[in-house]
C-alpha cells in the first residue's frame, strides 16, 4: 500500500436514529506518517467479508462475529451495552487479523482498502500492464516520503558496498550493489508513477503554485535517483595492499618492472604521481579518488561532469521559469497599459461632451 497501515482499532460506538435506529462503530487507522478514523455497522462489515471471501476465494483468519437475533434497542440496557462491547471487540480481532496475516491478498483487496478509507486508487486488474494508480492530496505526500526514505535505503547499501570492497570482500561487495540496483530500479518504477499521479491531480484542479512545488519534489527525486544510477556503475576497486592478497594461482603471471626500465620509460627520477583535474605543483591523492584505477578515476570525472551538468540544467529551468514569470508580467502590465489609456480616451471624450453641454446652457442663458 502507498500509506502502509501499521495498527488498527475499533474504540467506541454512536447510537444513530436515522434512517432507522443502529449502532455505528468508530475504526482508527493508523500509517506511518498520519492517522484516521471511520464509522462503519456491523452490517457494512457483512457485507466487506463477503466480499473479501468473492474476491480471495477464501475467508479471513479472523472469524466476523456472528450477528445477534435480538434487537439492539430492546431488552434491558446492560444486556444490550454487553452485547455492543462484545461485538466490538470481535470486530477489532477481525480487522487485525487481516493487518497481521502472513498472506497479503485481504488487506491488498481494493475493498478492504476503500472499506477503511486508505487513500489510494483503484487496484490494476489481474493481468493488466498499466501501472497507473490515483491519488488523493495526502497519498501522494505519503508515497515521496516513501520513496525518500527507500533513497536513503539505497545509500545505505551502497556505503556497506563500498566498506565490504575495502576490505576485500569482493563477494558481498558484489551482493550489496545488487540489492542496491534492484531497490534503485522499484525507486525509479515508482516514481514514474508518482508523475503520473500528479498529473491526474493537476487535471482535477491542483493549484498551480501547489503543482509547481510537487512538480520540483519528482525533479529532485528523479536527479537523486539518476546519481545514484551513476555511482552503481562505479566498481570500486580495493587497494594494492588488498589486490596483492588475492588466493594464490590468481595472479601468478604478474611481475613487477625493474626499476631501470621505470627511469628509462619515465625520463627521470620523478615519482610516478596521479591527480585528479588540473595538474598541482604538490600533487595527492584525495580519499575519493586513492581506491579508484585509472578507469575508475576517468567514469568518476565523467559522473562529477554530469552532475555539474545537471546543476546547470537545473539553474536554467529555474531562470526559464524567472524568464515566464518575467513575461507574463511584462503582459499584466501592457494589458493595464492599454486599460488606463482607454480610460483616458474616455475621460477626454466626457470632457468633450461636458464642455460642449456648457457651451449650450451659456447660450440658452
């Protein structure tokens, strides 16, 4: 679900007289960032398990209480309040039941999730490929915080990524940028459909200052997504300390060049040195760049180049929008131009009229 459910209660009741007397109970729902509550009867319950059975093709865990023969508004009032309790207890089981059940297929049913009101849309039919979903204003805030925080999950494994590559272990490196890539790819599913959900909003009437502002929040997410695609392309390397402490037999060819053939190749005495960017007269290693080879170093630069090319698109899309906001005032502006010298065409033409009325009543005086 976009606004996971992480508890669900029915604490007290409300006798209603209309349309006939019954007894409505209060549901409280509670996410992860905010909570809710809704009135439901206990024939509204009814009629969610027999629905729930038609769509799963079998009951809860939970059994529904069974609905008592009595009246609810005869009989002495302390039976009629034991009863009431004691059906409402039944009815919290029930719904924990479903929240708490290894299977997902109750609690992901569309009317299970109407039933307690969860802001999101309507389920994909089985078998359809459309990912499109609709949101309210409130789910659609749930879902970026979802995502956000998957971001920082993915930040998380690449970290312990590149820590396991320190320290050789090559094998759970390899394992960590999987996970990663794979929560990197559900992020970036995600997101397409948090765009398309906030067109649908922007459809049904967003504000606009209010749909810039999402539309800035997908920008972003969608920027911290694609480096994150870019730093998982980059293998770190461990260090020569490292690499020389590979399994016997695995590099067994390899043999240093004498010293000799370094000077003759190298024209001098100069250490052999690498820097990154432009060329110092104390050149050294940065933490970023020490466990990077040549190739590593080289798709580093080209990453920090596409990031700078991206601030840059950024900056002019914000001086895009400066420019169109400059322009429809410039607009605003001509347009009242235009009204005020009307306006004053008008004034002239009254005084025109006035002046010859006067000149009129001189004469008739």
């Amino acid at each position: 679900m976009s606004a996971a459910i992480q508890a669900v209660y029915v604490r007290g009741h409300e006798e209603r007289q209309t349309p006939k007397p019954h007894v409505v109970y209060r549901i409280e729902i509670q996410a992860h960032v905010r909570s809710w509550q809704m009135w439901h009867r206990y024939s509204e319950f009814v009629e969610l398990h027999t629905e729930l059975v038609k769509s799963t093709g079998s009951p809860p865990p939970a059994p529904l209480p069974p609905k008592n023969s009595l009246a609810i508004f005869k009989g002495p009032f302390r039976d009629e309040s034991a009863m009431i309790d004691q059906r409402q207890a039944g009815l919290e089981a029930y719904l924990r039941a479903i929240i708490g059940a290894k299977e997902d297929k109750w609690r992901e049913c569309y009317a299970f999730r109407e039933f307690l009101g969860v802001p999101v849309g309507k389920q994909i039919p089985s078998g359809g490929t459309s990912s499109t979903m609709q949101f309210s204003l409130a789910s659609w805030l749930d879902e970026h915080l979802e995502l956000q925080s998957r971001i920082r999950d993915v930040r998380a494994d690449i970290n312990r990524r590149d820590t396991l590559s320190d320290r050789g272990d090559v094998g759970a490196s390899h394992t960590a940028n999987v996970q990663a890539k794979k929560k990197l790819a559900e992020i970036l599913s995600r997101v397409r459909t948090l765009t398309q959900g906030l067109q649908e909003l922007g459809m049904a009437g967003m504000a606009e200052g209010e749909l810039q502002r999402r539309t800035d929040m997908v920008a972003r997410l969608q920027d911290e997504c694609e480096k994150l695609g870019k730093i998982l392309t980059i293998a770190r390397q461990t260090s020569r300390t490292n690499t020389l402490s590979t399994p016997p037999g695995a590099f067994t060819n390899v043999s240093l060049a004498p010293g000799s053939d370094r000077v003759a190749l190298l024209g001098g005495n100069k250490p052999a040195t690498r820097v990154f960017g432009a060329a110092l007269k104390n050149p050294q290693e940065t933490e970023q760049t020490r466990p990077l080879d040549d190739h590593g170093l080289l798709q580093l630069q080209r990453v920090q180049m596409e990031q700078q090319d991206a601030q840059a698109s950024q900056l002019t899309a914000i001086l895009q929008r400066q420019r169109h906001l400059g322009e429809a005032i410039g607009a605003e502006l001509r347009l009242h131009n235009e009204m005020l010298d009307e306006l004053s065409n008008n004034v002239d033409r009254v005084g025109g009229k006035l002046s010859n009325a006067k000149k009129q009543l001189n004469r008739l005086g």
